[in-house]
C-alpha cells in the first residue's frame, strides 16, 4: 500500500543519523554534539511565553503576521518575501514538493545535513551527490556538477564543515539555471546573509531559523525567504497552523530582543576560537568554521571518531560523530560550542587523552 517512491526511499541508505546522546541518557553529561544553544532564549522570549501559556486553548495566527512583520524589520526586506515554517525543515520539504518532479535530478554537496537528501527523494527527486575536495568549495567544480539539475541544496555555512561558499561563487551558481536553495541556519554566527539577494531573484531560496543564535530550538521556528512569487506558491502549499502560538509570540520576543542574540553569538564565537586553538596545540586538524561548530580531524592522535566519541561518553561528554555522514569519514567529529566551562570540560579531556597516549 506504500507509494513506490516511499517505498523507494526505505530501501535506500537516505536517513537522518541521530547523535547518540538521544539514545543514551547520563545525568550530568555535557552535549556539544547538536550544534543547540548553550546559553537558551533571551529572557524576554521567556517571559512572552508565560503571558501567552493562557491562551493555549486558541489556535495560532494562520498567517503569522506580527511574525513575519519582525521577520521582516529584522532583514529589510517585505513581508511578502517570507514564508513561516515549522523549523527550517518543513521549508526544505515544501521547497521539493512546490518544485521536484519525478526523475528531478538535486545536487547536494557531502558532506552535508541529512534532511536535504531526505526532503528531495519522497517527491521523485534523484540526488546527485558532489563531494567537496578536501571539504573545501570549488565553483567551477560545483556550477559544472549543477548542470542540467532542478535544485541544489547548499549550506551556507555548511553543516558539518562550518565554511561557506563565496558570495562571487555563489553568483556564479546562479547563472547555471537552477533553484538554488541557502540554508542559512548558522549565518548570524558568519554574518554574510544572501537573504536580501533572495527577495529579488527568481532561482534563489534562503531558509533561516531560530533555533541556532535565537536559542528557540526546541520551538522549531524557521522562515524562507524568496521572490514574491515563490513564496506565494509555498504559502498556498503549507498548512495553515503549522507554526503553534507560542512558538509564534517566543518568535517575536526573541527577534525583538537582538542585543541578546549579539551579546550571545560573540560569546560563542570567542568559545570557537578557544576550542579550535587548544585543539589545534593537540595536534588535531581543525578546519575553519563560520558557524557554532568545530569540524576536527581526530587521526592525528592515532584514534578515530567512534573511538573519541566513547572516550568522552565515559567521562560524560558527547560530541558529534561523523561517520555516518555522507562523505566525511570515520576520522571526523563535529564539536559544538559550549559554554566557556563546557569548553574547558572538553579541553581537560581531550588533555588526558593525549597524555594517556
């Protein structure tokens, strides 16, 4: 009774790869392992949610107005450019069906996030996976791979990898044709929007959350931003109270309340460039990162990812390990930022490993 290209899909490899620290509960265990907000919303966004607990019983604005509206101020650009998502994810998935037709070829780069591949492939998309060389962006490489492609997903800063492709390479993407889809959900932490870029072409989707910077994660709050005419076609295609009250008015607080979210965002950057210089004195490669997270190179050390990974697990730490992404490898892992005592906590580990070696 499953549709054939469901069927499809679970046959296939295509999965989203859970970090452990779902399956396994430590009281106490720090988790640097799914790129979260270690410092959580702004209290303004805590206290907008107690107001509103009360009117729980009602359903949310089917238009998210007042959300769209600081959606808006917060990028300059209109209203009509923005569509609302129950996290950025649900953008992904109303994207392929608005716009993948069976046998529709999708470029994705690797490595990359799972639910680009996952978002394409129930609507007939076929992906057509580019790996970066040496995780690094290659425009001529990459425009070359996207011929004769409906869409391409990029991440801008990418996840794993943390860099981002050229504003020029970017451009240059644009002009091979097809629907290009930024996901910007860890730009505040780059600070090299295309998002206004967006508004104004026909080819170029931004998505965006709340969940990274804003710490609203558990809220699942994401916009895409385009040209009027395509978010037009994704409002028509989305359902109408997909994004609940609260997480609409905790939205809204939060947007209005950026003097946190900077404040945030620089003890975060200050915690990477901590994280990636100690690493580094280790002796493990680090690769540059324009997001809240270090991609790392655990070889160096004669020790793998799953190997780290359970090293740290017993000493109460999980970070991410890349293995079962595509195209990174059994050498990798992926550390998320923490609070300046996370990232202590995981420096002195990583300090006795080393010593222990």
């Amino acid at each position: 009774m499953i549709s054939k290209r469901v069927s499809e899909l679970l046959c296939s490899t295509a999965g989203y790869p859970l970090a452990r620290e779902y399956d396994i509960k430590i009281p106490g265990a720090v988790n640097l392992a799914s790129n979260e907000n270690p410092y959580g919303p702004s209290p303004a966004v805590l206290r907008a949610l107690k107001r509103e607990l009360k009117l729980s019983g009602l359903y949310p604005d089917p238009r998210a107005t007042k959300l769209k509206q600081a959606i808006g101020g917060y990028l300059g650009v209109g209203t009509d450019c923005i569509a609302i998502g129950n996290g950025s994810d649900e953008l992904m998935d109303l994207v392929c069906k608005a716009f993948v037709d069976q046998g529709d070829r999708v470029l994705i780069p690797l490595p990359t996030f799972a639910m680009y591949e996952l978002s394409c492939v129930p609507y007939g998309g076929k992906p057509v996976f580019y790996k970066l060389p040496n995780f690094e962006w290659c425009t001529d490489e990459l425009a070359r791979a996207a011929k004769n492609t409906k869409l391409v997903f990029l991440g801008r800063p990418n996840n794993p990898t943390g860099n981002c492709l050229s504003l020029d390479g970017l451009r240059e993407l644009l002009k091979v044709g097809a629907i290009i889809v930024v996901d910007e959900a860890y730009v505040e932490f780059a600070e090299d929007s295309v998002a206004k870029l967006a508004a104004k072409r026909k080819n170029l989707i931004v998505l965006r959350t709340l969940s990274k910077a804003f710490g609203l994660a558990g809220l699942r709050v994401g916009y895409a931003v385009g040209n009027p005419e395509t978010i037009k076609i994704l409002e028509r295609l989305r359902a109408p109270f997909n994004v609940n009250r609260l997480a609409q008015v905790a939205a809204v607080a939060a947007l209005r309340d950026q003097r946190y979210m900077r404040r945030v965002v620089a003890r975060i950057k200050n915690g990477r460039a901590y994280i990636r210089r100690e690493l580094a004195k280790l002796g493990f490669k680090v690769l540059p990162s324009d997001a809240n997270f270090l991609m790392v190179d655990v070889s160096p050390l004669e020790i793998d990812a799953p190997g780290l990974c359970d090293f740290l697990v017993k000493r109460k730490i999980f970070v991410r390990d890349l293995s079962d992404f595509r195209g990174a490898g059994p050498n990798y892992v992926r550390i998320t930022v923490g609070t300046p005592q996370q990232n202590k906590r995981l420096v002195g580990a990583l300090k006795k490993l080393k010593g222990g070696r």
